[in-house]
C-alpha cells in the first residue's frame, strides 16, 4: 500500500490544482466594499411600545428596507440580517451616505389619525388625545391612531391634473387599509369644529394635515387618495419611497456607517499583489539559497498557493476584504514554515542514517514534521475563529481568508511540494549527486550548535528576568501614554481625505476648528500618489456635519476627495471593546486547554506565559509610539498569539521527543539540545515571514503598514522569545512539578514507529 501512496498524492495534487484552475476562470471573486468602494450600513432594531426587536421582526425590517434599497436605485445592493438584530446593507458605488442613511434609516413610523380640535390655551388635551402642531407649526389635538402604514399599499409621486409645480403623493391603500380609512374618513367629516382634517403623522412629526373633501364624506373614503404640502419633486419622491417601503414594524437606529471611495480600493489590490509577489519571490530565492533543489521546488509549489486560495476562496462564495488579503500574504509564511520544518528533519535524518540515501530521509522528515504542523496550524485556525465570531466589518474577512490560507499552505506543503520532492530525489542525478538536493548537509551553523553551542537553559532566570523588565517596560507605556484606541473600540467618526495641494497639520486643524469643530483630531501625511492625506477624528457627528468638514479642507487644500469615512456607534464601541477582551481570552485559554493536551500543563503554562510576553511588548510598543488600536490591530495580535505559539509548539515537540528518549539525562541539557536543533528552523522560518511582511508593511499602504510593523514587531520578539523565554518557564516548571511516569503515565502510541529508517524510534510520552 505504502508503495501507492506517492501515486495517490501526485494524483491528488493534480485534482486540486486542476480544479482550483476551474474555479479561478470560471468564477469572480466577491470584493468587499473596502476593495471596490462604497457604504457599509448597520442598522440596530430597537423595541418598540407593541414589537420586541427579535429576529422575525428583523427580518420583517429587512425586507421594508429592501424595498426603500431598490427605490434609490443602487446596483447590485446587499442586504443581510446580521445576529437576532442588526441589517448590513452595503451600496456599491455610493459614496455619499446622506441620502441611503436618510431613506434606508428612517423609522417611518406612518400613522393616520383625525384632528380633534385646535387648542386656544394651554390646558392638556383629554387622555387619549396628543398635543402636536401641523406642518405650518400650528397647534393642533390629535386623536388616536385609526390607520398605519400598514395598510398603505403603493405611493408615488406626482402632479395633480391642472396642477402647475405643484406636488403631491398618491397612497393608495390595500385591504386592511381601507376599513381604517374609511373610519378615519367617518370621524373627520362628523368633526366641522376642527374643519374636518386628518393629519398623516411620519414618526409623530405632522407632515401633512388637509381637510377631507366634501367627495370623500359622501364617498366614505375609497381605495386611495392624495397627500398634499409644499412638497418639492425631490421630498414628494422621498416620501413616496417611504410610504411605499412601509412602517419598519420597530424602530432602527444606525450603529455603524463605513464609505471607502473607490481609488483606495483598486490601490490597496495593487500595493498586496505587488507585496505578494515580491514577498513570494524574497521568500522563494531564500529558501532556495538555503535549501537548494528541494528549495527551489518548495517555491513552485508556493506558487499554486495562490491558485488554490483563489479557487477555496470563489467556491465558498467568502467576501475578499482589505485585511483578507493581508490574511493570504500572511499564510504564505505558513507555507515557508511547513516546508522548513520538512526540511531541517530530513536533514537530520540523512545526516543519522548510515544507509538509504535522499528518498526515506525525505519520506521520514514529512513524517516525523506532521505532528509540529498539525499543532501548529490548528492554533493558527483557533486564531481566525475568533476573528470571524468577535470581529467586526472587514476584519471579519480576515479571520475567513487566513483560514483558507491556512488550509491552502498545508495543501501546497505537504501534498504538492511532497509529490515534487520525491520526484526529484529519485532522479538518478540526484542520487548520484546528493549536495544539489539541499538535503545532504546540515550546514555550518547547524554543526557549529551541534558540536559547540552554547548552554542557553545554564541561565534561565536571567532571561525570564529580562522578560519581566520588557513587560515592566511595555506597561509603563500603556499607562504613561495610553492606548491609542481606534473609533472602532470608543465610538465616533473618522473622516480621510485626499487632498490636490500640500496642507499643515496646523492649518487644517484651524479650518475643522473654524467649521465648529474644535475638538477634533486632525493629522496629516504624505501619501504614496502624490497627494496629501488629512485624517479627521471626533466624537459622533451627521452625515451634514462630515460634509462641512469636508468643505472646510477643500477651501484651504483644493480639491478633496474622500478616502474613508467610518462612523461607530457608542454602544458598538463598546460593544467592540468587550469582544476584544472575549477574544483575547479566549484565545489564551483555547491556546492552554489545547497544549495541555497535546503537551503537560506545565508546558502549556510556559507557551502561554511566554506568548503572552510578546503580545504585552507589541501592545507596549504601540503605546509608546502613539500607534492606534483598532480592529486591524486586533486582527495582528490575534495572528501574532497564533505565530508565537507556533514556533513554542515545534521547539516543545523537540522537547517532548527528546526527553522521552532520554530520560536519565539533566533536564537542562535535553532541552538545550532541543532547542539549539530547531533554531536554524526557527530563524529560517522568521526570516521566510518577514520577507512577506516587510514587502507588506513597504508597499501596503497606510490600511496595512500597522499591521504588518505589528507582525513584524511580534514575530522577532516572538523568535527571541520562542528559544529563551517559553523553554526557561517550562523548565522552571518541569523541575518544580516534575513528570512522574507512575503517576498515571498517558502513552502516546509514536507515529513514526512503522517507518523504515534504519533506526529504533521511541513512544512519546506526554
């Protein structure tokens, strides 16, 4: 069977790079608004008197909403109930939010309801009855409701016959109007003292109060009939729309509102392409530097990554956003790791045996690399889980594509990569010539560690002190400096402009302060097209007060256009915040619940300490430097506890697989050993990724540059802290609660035990 497997695999690989193939000429990818411009609305039912905001009538809200999406007319809306109580709506191509928010928002609340009478004084209306003022601001007693919207069937606007720029609103209403309308109708005409009016109230504000004509009393009312008022075409056509949309059956209220104008997308797609590329070619010609022929067809199976993240991504339909496609650059260095750990066993593989040649050294390092893989990516899964369930917007999108990536990079390792390798070390070229493969030498500074490295666990404590004085550090900048927290996490709006002429921070301070807003946070850079970037910070405003910012830059700066315009509620910011922390938590306990399985506690303890030291220093180092804290910075520190433990995971699998073996030995010394046999492995698979990040952070884009400086940042110290701070606690650990094998011993069965590599293997045990 064993003899199969290879033919397996290699037609395996044919399968999922054919059918990726399919997909990726036969299927279009669905962009985000943030890649091709655009409003993002969410909406948050409220409880009203009579309905509770649940799901049904949610989703009763939905489809009025969609109904009033339509009648503005935006191509290819989406609409979709989020939870038990909010709606997304996102409108392509609109880009100022004014008129949707005003249309799709509106509560329209219609009722209809007879004029009771016109108050001379200031005594209260009978119980029942309600205070008002008509639309001329009149006072005026209103009697209950008789009518909704409801029974309204169909609205439009239009001119009276013989009318001359005057216009009116057509209602015409359905089966369960009528009835009311007729009573409403009955009532009125039987009331001369109020002149007989009706008023039609939109959400308790009178919009229109005519006296029902001598035609309708003797008629009782009929199927239909006109609203007047000093309408213009353009209010007589937005009520209409509303009227014809229906009553929401509960109110709504808008909790976040995001507009991307349309360049800042189509750059961000250019700037994460050319990233990819280059960061593929970076990592490619270092691997193949390094790893020579197996290197070189590590990078062609790199290459059909990108394919198969394509086609993963069209066949579940999933949105591409802007952080998403940070996801696929980042699940490259996935790849790179997969394949560097490959490698570096069977290196030592080759290196041990005294008979068999490239092809069991090769077969073997697949083997013995699989468990460090598994752990290692479902870590990095458990991750994105809890961006795709905590996150909000775009991030959301992130968590989705570095899953995909992630099952992506496993294919394109240990599936492709694998057929293509062992091809190669069956070439009787290779063979006679092992060095080309990149296998047969461990490489001088492998044997430099091997023969003559240094004693790194002699001095455990000072590097868990020096931890402890980087955390101390990292502490004091959070709570000298604070964290800068992006409206995402506090609420309010944050406007970005492009502007045509060069602008001082300072004067466009003074222009947003002489608009009458003087609390706002204005900063501005250079951006990478020429034009001046202005970014706008304040507390939550209009979408008419955005505007005269907006007009306020321009008569300083030129020409503005609006580059990104994102408004969070209060309560979502808060909202936002606490998931955060959930987030956070839970990936710390999910990580630990998970490495006690796979390990023993105390290790678990050490992983999780020591991961949680390289996520306090890149929080640290953002507080120093002013750097906000937003969603995407939640997205890279949620990445940043998945690489660090990933790194922990094979130096601990190295660890585990060591003092099994020999457990007689100082435990210090095992674990110096282990740790100095994965550091090529580490530092080759960190020097991989930042090559990635480092093109990401350069030509990103200021959307992606603070995530990438953050990965950049977490994934050194994460190195750092991988081979010094994680191994000293586990052994501080160790040596306090040691590991008795009588005390319940759990075996493991090794997976490694059936393979035929010349050489005695030994079970695990955790």
């Amino acid at each position: 069977m064993s003899s199969r497997a290879p033919m397996w695999r290699a037609i395996a690989a044919f399968a999922v790079i054919a059918v990726a193939l399919l997909l990726a000429l036969t299927s279009k990818a669905n962009l985000g608004l943030d890649l091709k411009g655009g409003t993002q609305i969410v909406l948050e039912t409220k409880d009203s008197e009579r309905v509770k905001a649940d799901a049904e009538s949610t989703d009763r809200a939905l489809t009025v909403i969609r109904g009033r999406v339509d009648a503005l007319g935006v191509s290819e809306p989406t609409l979709a109930r989020s939870g038990s109580n909010r709606i997304i709506v996102e409108l392509p191509g609109v880009q100022d939010p004014r008129e949707a928010a005003e249309v799709i928002g509106q509560t329209a609340q219609l009722s209809f309801h007879e004029v009771r009478s016109v108050p001379t004084d200031d005594t209260a209306p009978p119980e029942g009855e309600t205070l008002s003022t008509d639309e001329d601001g009149n006072p005026i007693v209103l009697g209950p409701q008789l009518l909704d919207g409801n029974g309204v069937s169909d609205a439009s606007s239009g001119i009276p016959e013989g009318g001359v720029g005057q216009w009116v609103v057509n209602v015409e209403f359905n089966g369960q109007g009528r009835g009311g309308w007729a009573d409403l109708v009955s009532a009125a005409c039987a009331n001369p003292a109020a002149a007989q009016r009706v008023a039609i109230v939109l959400d308790t504000q009178v919009i229109s109060s005519p006296s029902v004509q001598p035609s309708l009393c003797q008629s009782g009312g009929g199927a239909s009939t006109q609203i007047t008022g000093n309408f213009t075409q353009a209010t007589a056509d937005d009520l209409a729309i509303l009227i014809k949309g229906g009553a929401l059956p509960v109110p709504v209220e808008t909790v976040e509102q995001r507009t991307v104008g349309p360049t800042l997308g189509k750059v961000a797609i250019d700037a994460s392409i050319e990233a990819a590329i280059i960061g593929i070619a970076l990592t490619g010609l270092f691997i193949v530097l390094v790893y020579r022929l197996v290197g070189f067809l590590a990078t062609i199976a790199l290459g059909t990554y990108a394919l198969i993240s394509y086609g993963m991504l069209v066949w579940l339909g999933a949105t591409l956003t802007l952080p998403g496609l940070a996801g696929f650059v980042l699940a490259i260095g996935l790849a790179i790791d997969a394949n560097v750990l490959v490698f570096e066993r069977a290196r030592e593989e080759y290196a041990e045996r005294t008979s068999g040649g490239l092809e069991p050294a090769l077969t073997t390092g697949f083997n013995k690399a699989w468990s460090a893989i598994i752990d290692s990516n479902v870590t990095t899964l458990l991750a994105a889980a809890l961006l795709f369930f905590f996150a909000s917007g775009p991030v959301k999108g992130f968590g989705v594509t570095l899953s995909i990536g992630v099952v992506a990079s496993m294919v394109s390792a240990l599936v492709i990569a694998r057929v293509l390798c062992e091809w190669a070390v069956k070439r009787s070229v290779v063979k006679g010539r092992p060095a080309i493969s990149g296998l047969a030498g461990t490489g001088r500074i492998r044997q430099w560690l091997t023969d003559s490295g240094p004693d790194l666990m002699k001095r455990s404590g000072t590097w868990i002190v020096i931890t402890l004085v980087v955390a101390v550090v990292s502490v004091g900048g959070i709570a000298v400096k604070g964290l800068n927290l992006g409206v995402e996490f506090t609420g309010g709006r944050l406007l970005e402009y492009s502007t045509s002429q060069a602008i001082d921070a300072e004067d466009a301070r003074v222009a947003v302060s002489d608009a009458g807003f003087s609390q706002a946070v204005v900063q501005s850079s250079s951006g990478e097209d020429g034009r001046e970037n202005v970014s706008v910070r304040l507390d939550d405003i209009t979408n008419e007060e955005a505007v005269q910012i907006e007009e306020a830059l321009a008569a300083v700066a030129g020409s503005v256009e609006k580059e990104r315009d994102e408004l969070i509620g209060p309560s979502l910011g808060k909202e936002l915040r606490d998931k955060a922390l959930i987030a956070f938590a839970i990936a710390i306990a999910a990580q630990m619940l998970y490495l006690a399985w796979r390990f023993r506690w105390t290790y678990a303890a050490a992983a999780v300490l020591s991961m949680s030291s390289v996520v306090l220093t890149v929080v640290g180092v953002f507080a120093w430097w002013g750097k906000p804290i937003d969603g995407v910075f939640l997205a890279a520190v949620l990445s940043i506890i998945g690489l660090a433990v990933n790194d922990t995971i094979v130096v601990f699998d190295r660890i585990r697989e060591y003092t099994a073996a020999n457990r007689k030995k100082p435990l210090r010394g095992v674990v110096n050993e282990a740790i100095l046999q994965t550091i090529p492995r580490t530092i080759n698979t960190g020097l991989g990724a930042m090559f990635i990040l480092a093109a990401l952070a350069v030509l990103g884009g200021d959307s992606l540059t603070d995530f990438a400086i953050a990965l950049l940042i977490g994934l050194s110290v994460g190195i750092l802290s991988t081979i010094f701070t994680a191994s000293a606690i586990a052994i501080l650990l160790e040596e306090r609660w040691p590991y008795d094998p009588t005390d319940a011993p759990k075996k493991v069965i090794d997976p490694y035990a059936n393979v035929d590599d010349g050489r005695t293997t030994t079970g695990a045990i955790l």
